[in-house]
C-alpha cells in the first residue's frame, strides 16, 4: 500500500500563530484567556488548557489585569471595543487575511453598497466581518441567493473558507439580481490551496481520509469535496476513528487534514495507516 500525504495537511498559518502566540502568552505570563475555541478541535482546546490558556464566555469573565487573547477568525468589534475600554491586555492573534477582509468590507460600504457576505449564518469569522459594517446580508446557500430582492449596487465578499464552487454558485445568480456588483474573492490562499490539493488526490487515491473535528466547517468541506469524487472517503478526529476494513483492497491511501488539526495528531493517524497497510513511510502529494 502507498500513503500520499497532501503536503499543506493541517495547521494555516493563521491558526498556527494563534496557538502559537496563546502558548508563548500563558508561558509567560502564567495564564491567557479566550472568548470560545481558538481553534475548532477539542485536542488543542484541552491542550491549551492544561497550559494554561483558558477558555471563557465574555470579558467579564477574565480576571483583572490577565491577558486576553482575541482568535484568529476574528472577533465582534463590541468586544474589541469593550476590551479597549476596559484597557484589558490585548493579545491579538487575527489572522492578517482575515482582517484584509474586514477592510475590503469596509471599503464595499463606504463605496455606497449593499453589503453581501458569502458564508455560513453564525459561524465567528462570519459574526466578526459582518460587525464591521451597518447592514449586511449573509448568504451561505445558492437557494438563499435566489430569495434576495434585486438591487442597484452591492459589494460581495465571502468568508476565507468557503469553497470556491459554492461561492462561484452564488455569485453567478447575484449577477442577475444586481446591476452593479463588486466581488471580491476572499476565499484565503491556504484554503484554496488544500481544496485544490484534496480534490486532485481524491481522485489518485482508492480510499481518502480527512484528519480534523466535527466541529470544524473547514474539515466538513474538504471531506465534501473529497467524498463528491470518491466515495471511500472518510472524516476521522483521531487515529481510534480508522475501521481497519476500510482499507481492504486498497493500493492507495490519501491523507490531508483540516486548518485546525494539529500535527500531532496527523502524525499519529499516518502511524496507524502504516501498522495497517505494512508501510515504512509516506510521500508527500504537492
Ligand atoms: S483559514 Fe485562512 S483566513 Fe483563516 S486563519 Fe487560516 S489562513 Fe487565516
């Protein structure tokens, strides 16, 4: 049996940098706190923890003079505002591809656009580029756009890990609602560059694993895209998840892994992959 392992599997740099910077802050000033998961993966959320970086509900919950770490999907301008106000001890770890985003919005609106955000209803980067500006329209669905009204002038942008398909769907029934439309594709490189790779080793691959938590949408859509073009594709959180009969008759397995699985745990479902299928080592799929 061979392994091809997709080469950019795993960590963004955006995520990587957050959980970095969380580590480094809780090491040095013994402790960090932030608003929800900074990362979409239970591991890392209790790793962090046990390091001292602590998850909490609101700013009201961080305890006086500690520091407080705002993620890298981005974060409500409420809280950023009250954190400022409160002269709380700001690490900010937003990822500078999502707060590019941020600023295109910004200049859709003082364009005079209607504001269009492509991209799922109450997920945080969404929550956070839409506070950014008065009236904007979330649209996570082809169907959703064919409700709109149509309009004059609006501004599109999308949420960094949509896939580009869902996002050209959309955009393609926009164009025959709005007379002038400006989208700009904020779909982020490394999200583009793993759903290309996924899509090509999908279909060299007899049998496909997406490593990354149910709760991550960005795992869900490369498990999508892989599973739409071969149906022995399978969405595992950890190396426990693999059923060995899943790899019978297999000459070929594919790997990539979501922006939130750590390395570790790639590491460990590449170990078991090769216990199974007797192999010495992987090879990289570029
Ligand atoms: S998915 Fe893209 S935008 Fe989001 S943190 Fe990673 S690199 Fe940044």
């Amino acid at each position: 049996m061979k392994i091809l392992l997709a080469k950019n599997a795993g960590y963004c740099f955006g995520v990587r940098d957050a959980v970095d910077m969380a580590y480094d802050t809780a090491k040095e000033h013994g402790d960090v706190y932030m608003l929800g998961h900074i990362v979409h993966n239970e591991n890392v959320v209790n790793d962090l923890d046990k390091a001292g970086a602590k998850v909490v509900e609101s700013l009201d919950k961080v305890p006086d003079g500690r520091p407080v770490l705002l993620r890298a999907h981005g974060t409500h301008v409420d809280v950023w505002k009250e954190a400022k106000q409160k002269n709380m001890n700001i690490v900010d770890a937003t990822c500078p591809l999502v707060r590019d985003i941020h600023d295109e919005i910004k200049q859709l609106e003082s364009d005079g656009r209607k504001i269009i955000i492509i991209g799922d209803h109450g997920h945080d980067e969404v929550v956070g580029i839409a506070s950014q500006v008065k009236e904007p329209m979330i649209v996570a669905t082809p169907d959703e756009a064919i409700r709109l009204r149509k309009t004059k002038r609006a501004g599109v942008v999308s949420q960094s890990t949509q896939t580009i398909e869902n996002v050209q769907e959309i955009v393609n029934i926009l164009m025959n609602k709005v007379v002038d439309l400006r989208f700009i594709n904020t779909i982020c490189f490394p999200t583009k560059r793993n759903q290309e790779q996924i899509k090509e080793l999908s279909e060299k691959c007899d049998v496909m694993f997406v490593i990354g938590s149910f709760t991550s949408a960005n795992s869900k859509r490369l498990t999508d895209l892989s599973k739409e073009r071969n149906k022995r594709s399978y969405q595992v959180t950890c190396a426990l998840d693999i059923n060995e009969k899943w790899l019978e008759d297999c000459n070929v397995v594919g790997i990539s892994a979501g922006a939130s699985t750590p390395d570790n745990i790639i590491e460990e479902v590449l170990e078991r992959i090769k216990e199974i299928g007797n192999v010495q080592e992987e090879e990289i799929y570029a």
